[in-house]
C-alpha cells in the first residue's frame, strides 16, 4: 500500500469495530449529501441560465462561489477540528450545509444564490477535511487507504442518482424545489451525525496538542516537501475535476446533445465516477497509489481529448462522459488517501483542511475560466486541450506525494 500511515497516524483500532464501521457509514452518507449538493448546480445550470437570461460567465462565477466557500470552510474552519474534536466541526458544518441548501430553493436573483452558495461551500469544505481524518482514524492502520477511498466514492455515488432525478423531476417541478429537497436532504443526516459521531476531547489523538490547528507546523523541515507537493496535486486536479463537474451537461448538449440526453452525460460521468473510485480504493489495498493515481489521471486526459476532439453519436458521447468519469474522478480521489498519508493525527485536519482550501483556488479557476472560454466561443478541442495540462501536472505532483510520504513520523 502506497504511503502507509504509521505511529504518526495515532493509534486506531487493532481491527474493525462496529462504532469504527458506523462512523465510515455516515462519512460515506454526508459525502453523498455533498454530491447532490455540489452537483445539482451543474445538471440545473442550462434551465437556470434561461430562467434568469444569464450568460456562462455569470454561471461560472456562480459554480465558483461554492468552490470559494469550500476555500473558506477547509482553511477557516476544518484546522478547528484538530483543537475542538471532530464531531462539533462535523456537525457545524452540517448546519451551514442545510441552511445555504434550503434558502438557495428560494434564491430570486444571482447575489442570493451566490451568497447562498458560499455558505453551501464552507459547510462542504469543513466537512470533507474533518471526515477524511475521522475516516483515516476509526480504520484499522492497513485499511486507512481503503477507508478513506470508500468514503470518497459516496460523493459521485449520489451525483448519479441526482442526475437521473433531476432529468425526470426538472421539467416537472422547476429547479428551485430540486434545491430545497437537497437541502432536506443534509437536515436529515444532522440526527443520524449527532447519534453516530464519537464523543472525546479536543485533538485528533486525544489529547489538544499545542500545534494542533497551527498551519505553520505543515512547513515544518519534516512537512515542507510534502504539503508543496500536495497542495500542486489538488490545485491542479481541482482545476480540471470541477470544470468537467460543472460544465458536463453543457459541454455535451455543446457536443451535440439534447438537454435531457446532456443530464444524462452528467449522470453517467458521475456513475463513472463512483465506479473509478470504488475501483480505485480496493485496488489501494495491493497497487501503490502512487503508481496508480497517475496511471488514472493520465488516462483521464486521454479521454478528454477524445471526447473534445472526435464527433461520435449518442451512445459513444455517453459511453466516453463515463469513461472519463472513471479515470478522473477516481484517479484524482486517491488523491485524498495520500493526503490523509501525509500528516500525523495531531495536525491531519489541519493539514487536509488547507489542502482542500488551496485546491479551491484551482477550483474556483477551473469552471470559471471554462465560461469565459465558452462565451468567446472557445471550440470543444480548444477547451479539452487546455484542461488536460493541469491534468498531467496533477499526475506528476501526486506520484511525488507518494514519493515523499512514505515514512510519516511524529
């Protein structure tokens, strides 16, 4: 297994437990909330932006305002969970996910929603830092990989479904009753969170260590190497992920597409998505992530381009638009087990929580820069070609990753 984490990981569980699996179950269903509420923008985006007669700059920016907000709840807020525990963090986090979720329903105009957006995105960024340390700490050591992986794939697992509803239900019902119903949604995983998270004092290992939450201690002479490496790997790997999350739909009917079979492309792309991710995490188990992450990503630009590039009908678009959510969205996922490698306990919500806050600056760039592109006109070649750079560079900085973490020490 690439990047083991050892002694400097905490202690964990000799094996399994019931109260170890239960915590990996709810990480697994919050991250499927964060999928129907991150991507649910993406499939309604054509029938907003006719709706509210704006252009793709305008919806770039609006795709970017969750992204700016997921900056601020991994850098602001998540480092808050190696001082205060992670069930608080865990929780408050699911408070601000409802409550943008269900007030975007009844957005009237483009500053609301973009607020409503925002708070949507620190919920989701304090969230995803918090339980892939919670995830990497109720595993047993071998497993962490896996566990971590596993929860990943709970994100994409819900953007299928989301899809599929929102083709059926969004000519019915409109857009803004889909926001609210994904808001209900996280509502209803508070409960299920506040039962199910561990009770304990502040700091991952027990204790509140005087670092702990310090974003200094992540330049440290032992960390230095490694944080460069793993903030390049989510920057860039960000970038290229939520162009092609946000823009799908919209590069598919682009492609050729009706708006029902572009949903479609979406739903099977995020399908992919799942299906790469689960492939990826039981892989981790025998494959070292380091020689795998990139072998995924690699392959990923490949299919970009195909699709970018080569007029195919219906059933070979959606056919590709899976294939690429396969090979990126599970490559780039196995990002975050090599991120949960990196750092000790004491410091790995911190250190993940800043990891994602810079990979929202790639975030934010990626679907922005693809609706500035789209509205002078950019051809799909053009916009695939540009994408796949990034892509490669995401490659190289994860295998460096691998490379340099794998002797975590306290």
């Amino acid at each position: 297994m690439a990047a083991p984490i050892n002694e400097g990981a905490g202690p964990g569980p000799a094996q399994w437990t019931r109260s170890g699996l239960a915590v990996v179950a709810l990480c697994f269903a919050i991250n499927m909330a964060d999928g129907v509420d991150v991507t649910i923008l993406s499939f309604i985006a054509p029938r907003l932006q006719s709706d509210w007669g704006i252009g793709s700059d305008t919806m770039g920016n609006l795709f970017s305002a969750g992204l700016i907000g997921m900056a601020i709840g991994g850098m602001g807020i998540a480092p808050l969970a190696d001082r205060l525990g992670r069930r608080r963090i865990i929780l408050a986090a699911l408070a601000l996910m409802s409550t943008g979720m269900v007030a975007s329903g009844f957005a009237t105009g483009v500053p609301m929603l973009f607020a409503m957006r925002l708070i949507v995105g620190m919920g989701i960024g304090t969230v995803l830092a918090a339980m892939a340390a919670l995830a990497a700490e109720s595993a047993p050591a071998v497993q962490r990989n896996l566990a971590v992986g596993i929860v990943q794939a709970g994100y994409p697992f819900a953007a299928v479904f989301t899809g599929l509803i929102v083709a059926r239900l969004l000519p019915v019902t409109g857009w803004h009753a889909l926001l609210i119903v994904a808001g209900a949604i996280t509502v209803i995983l508070f409960p299920a969170a506040a039962l199910i998270l561990p009770r304990g004092p502040a700091g991952a290992d027990g204790k509140a260590s005087g670092e702990a939450g310090r974003v200094g201690t992540l330049f440290a002479p032992a960390f230095r190497k490694r944080t460069i490496a793993l903030w390049s790997a989510v920057f860039f790997g960000l970038m290229v992920l939520y162009f092609i999350v946000s823009w799908i739909t919209k590069l598919s009917i682009q492609a050729g597409l009706s708006e029902t079979n572009g949903i479609y492309a979406g739903a099977l792309y995020n399908f992919g998505a799942f299906v790469g991710t689960t492939a990826m995490s039981l892989l981790a188990v025998r494959v070292p992530l380091g020689r795998l992450v990139p072998a995924m990503l690699v392959g990923a630009a490949g299919a970009m381009l195909l699709f970018g590039s080569v007029t195919m009908p219906v059933a070979e678009t959606l056919g590709v638009a899976f294939l690429i959510g396969v090979l990126l969205q599970g490559g780039y996922n196995g990002v975050w087990p090599l991120a949960a490698s990196v750092y000790p306990a004491r410091m790995r919500a911190t250190g993940v929580g800043w990891a994602i806050g810079i990979g929202r600056a790639g975030a934010v760039i990626g679907p922005m820069m693809g609706g500035y592109l789209m509205a002078a006109k950019a051809s799909l070649p053009l916009l695939f070609v540009s994408y796949c750079i990034p892509l490669l560079l995401c490659a190289l900085a994860s295998a460096t990753v691998d490379r340099l973490s794998r002797n975590v020490s306290e």
